[in-house]
C-alpha cells in the first residue's frame, strides 16, 4: 500500500460515536464491531481511494493538520487488516457466523395474557438489591420507555447528557436506544445509585423503569394449549440466597401480567424440534419432566449421569464430553488471541470469574468422573435445572434434543468448577457461567454445538448464512 492509491472506508459500515473518544463501527458484512479511536475514524474518511500515503500527507498539511505520512500509512494498514477499507479481499471474507446467535426456537410475541401466567411450584427468588444486574447488561429501551423518564430530575446524574444512548448490542443487527453505562465503573447503569438502588426507581417509582428492569429475571413462556409459563433467567447473581425459603416466584404473577401490557413475552410453536424431529410441544415437555424426574430421584452422582444420558440421550453426553472440553478451551484461547472480542467481552472473560473455570473444561477433556458436590449446591443445581427445563431454556437453541445434551455438558461442568467443597455462591456462579451458552449468551453455542454433533452444526451455519 506504500506507493498505491489507499482504498476508501466501505460506505456499508455504520458508526457509533461513544463518550470515551472512540466510534464503534458494525460492520453488517462480516458481522463484527470495532472500537476504533475517533481521530482514526476522521483520518479514514480522508481516503477516497485515488490518493497515495504521500498525497493525503501532503494536503493535510497545507490544510494544517500535521498528521504524519507514517501515521496515515499505519492507519490504512490497521483498517485494511480488519477489512473496513473497500477492497476485493473485504467483500471475499465469510461473514464471522461465531458472533451471532443460532436461530431459537422460541420468538418473541405481544399477545397479551389472558390469565396469570404459572409459575413452577417451587421456584422461589428476591431481589437483594446487589446491583450485579445493573453493571454490564445493556438495556435495550423503547420510545414509551424512554418518554417515562424525566430528565429534569437526574441532573446532578447526568449533567449536560442524556440517559440513553444509540448502541450495537448484536454485530448482525442495527444500532438501538440503550440505557448510557458509566464505562469507567464496570460498565454501570447511569441510574446505579451508590447505595445499590436504582434512581428512577427512587425518584419517580417502580413503572418509570423500563420494562426489562421491572422484570429481570422473570420471563413469561407462551405455550401452545396451556396456561402461559411464568419462569427465571438464571442469570441472577444471588439467585442461591433465596431458592429455598425465598418468596413464591407465583406471586409475582400479578405485577408480571401489568408489564407485559408493553413489554413482549416468548411463545413456543407447536412442534418442537428434537433431534432432527418435529415433535408435538407436549411430546417434548414430557420427555424434559422426565429429565428432571431423574435427576431429582437420583442426584448428580457420576453413576445417575451416565444412567440418564443412556435413557434419554443415547450416549451422546457421554460421546461429546472430551470434545466439549476440549472446544471450549480453544474457544477461549481464541477470544483471548482476537483483537476483536465477541459479544462486548466474550466468553473468556465469564470463564474467568470461576477459580476453577478452565480447570473444569479440562476435566471434561480428560473424561475425569464428576465429584459429589455437597448436599445444598446439588439441591440448588438441581432446582435451576427445572427451572431451565420449564422455561424456555430447550428452546433457546434450534434443536431441544441438543440444547438438552448441552444443559447436562454445563452441569457436569459445574460440578467439577465447584467440587466437593464449593459453595452455593460459588454455585450460583457456576451456572451462570457454564450455562451461559446455551441459557443467556447464546451467540457462544457454537463450540458446544460443534462438539455434540459437528454435521449439526455445519447445517446450522449454512442456514446463518443463507
């Protein structure tokens, strides 16, 4: 690129600018997104394909903006690598299938409840008030929900700006209004408050809130010829201090039914694919009651997790389990490599929050026989199951068969992150970490998927791609 015309930004790429001096730029054809520093991104629109290093040096500095011959080659050559600029080799790259999602099952819908939802009859959760919900989840808002705030009253917040923001929550989606994250306090609400609460919740009451703050964790399941579903993401990080003398997750129905008058909730269609099947919603539903059943009788000893895997799954947990452990630790060595990470953080770095994260994959790797965990995590493992089980957690992915062999992958890794002497904290992270996948960060299923059945995949990717 020395001596040659340096190629112009693709006009395709849509930019971001963020408060901290950087733009982020989607790229909708390789489904990524770039932070970029802004003085790079304004030296970049100067490139127009017809001028050399040496003929944009020169007209900037006649137009007295020193910037440097080497700075504009060094620029060129950093957003060429990435593929921003406008050449062949760009538009020959294969869109990065990794950082989207595969496709659920379930869809969102805006049918209103007609009945209170029910809840599973021993799920039980309250909320502590930790703030852990408020750091680094981006809150995706609507024109209603962001009509309710009065600005007015957070000034000594906010100041001169405004409380929501433009953002790029999926590489493969357009820019939406989010709440604004302080991102020099761990990617914190702008609304977090010192002690914990929430000011809009302080300030103006609990319905000025968005929708999603209202009702984390609870998800509502719409499913085909029953009552609809009220359940928990299992995301929650003090989910282990109320799930056994915590207040009946059903009595929040009412309150639920209110928020769900703008705020859509998830439906399942008729049949279900399992394993490559199409089965009746409630062939499938009885096939997930009796995976509970099992592990409810017979804990999560080594021997009731190969009995179940022979019943239900015909081996294939057992098949998959190196090759699970095995893709897992190169995933996360490849996020940590990539100049790029997936997701505004990867899964690398939830790895990193358990002590014994990699060491658990490598057990799975090296097919070492689960631990006894003590009585109390085992409940609590348990019981998130089910409520995993009854949600939409089989759902989340295209195929429930799979999605339930890489629910009891995640469970065995669990067990081997928290081992014989784990706590329930250290449980409750477990969960949310190794379930992640398959549960929450979606975008992250593909080495599992990959190591259940590869030609599944495959099939999964080129649909991605279509």
């Amino acid at each position: 690129m020395a001596n040659e015309p340096i190629p112009r930004l693709r006009t395709d790429l849509e930019v971001q600018p963020s408060d901290d001096g950087t733009v982020d730029v989607r790229d909708p054809h390789l489904l990524q997104v770039f932070t970029i520093p802004v003085e790079d991104y304004e030296l970049a629109q100067n490139f127009d394909g017809k001028r050399t290093a040496d003929e944009l040096h020169a007209q900037l500095k006649s137009a007295d903006r020193g910037t440097s011959r080497h700075r504009i080659q060094q620029v060129a050559e950093e957003l060429q690598d990435i593929f921003l600029l406008d050449t062949a080799e760009a538009w020959r790259q294969e869109p990065v299938v990794e950082n989207t999602a595969p496709w659920p099952q379930i869809s969102s819908t805006n049918r209103k409840l007609r009945v209170l939802p029910v809840a599973q009859s021993d799920a039980r959760w309250a909320c502590h008030a930790c703030g852990a919900c408020c750091h680094g989840l981006a809150v995706e808002i609507t024109e209603e929900e962001e009509d309710r705030i009065d600005p007015s009253l957070y000034r000594d917040i906010l100041g001169d700006r405004h409380f929501a923001v433009d953002a790029f929550i999926d590489p493969d989606q357009p820019a939406v209004r989010v709440l604004r994250q302080r991102p020099d306090e761990n990617e914190a609400c702008v609304f977090l408050m010192d002690d914990g609460l929430c000011a809009v919740h302080a300030r103006q009451g609990m319905e000025a809130k968005p929708d999603a703050c209202q009702i984390f964790p609870h998800v509502v399941l719409q499913v085909p010829g029953q009552k609809p579903r009220l359940t928990l993401r299992l995301n929650c990080e003090t989910m282990h201090e109320t799930f056994e003398a915590g207040p009946q997750v059903q009595g929040d129905a009412t309150s639920v039914m209110r928020i769900l008058e703008t705020s859509p909730s998830h439906e399942v269609p008729p049949t279900t694919r399992f394993f490559g099947k199409e089965l009746p919603f409630a062939e499938v539903d009885a096939k997930l009651d009796r995976l509970y059943a099992l592990l409810y009788e017979g804990g999560l000893t080594a021997e009731n997790l190969a009995r179940i895997d022979r019943l239900l799954f015909r081996g294939r947990v057992g098949r998959a389990r190196a090759r699970y452990g095995a893709r897992m630790l190169d995933y996360i060595d490849e996020e940590d490599q990539s100049p790029v990470p997936v997701e505004g953080g990867g899964y690398s770095a939830q790895v990193r929050r358990l002590r014994r994260g990699k060491e658990a994959f490598r057990a799975m790797r090296d097919d070492r026989p689960v631990p006894r965990v003590p009585p109390r995590v085992e409940k609590f493992f348990v019981g998130q199951i089910r409520n995993a089980l009854y949600g939409c957690g089989p759902w989340s992915l295209p195929d429930a068969g799979f999605a339930s062999v890489a629910l009891m992958l995640a469970l065995e890794a669990m067990i081997h992150a928290v081992g014989p002497k784990g706590r329930l904290k250290t449980a409750n992270t477990a969960f949310i970490v190794m379930s992640g996948p398959i549960l929450e960060m979606t975008a992250h299923a593909w080495p599992v998927l990959e190591a259940i059945d590869p030609r599944h995949a495959r099939w999964l990717r080129l649909r991605e791609e279509i």
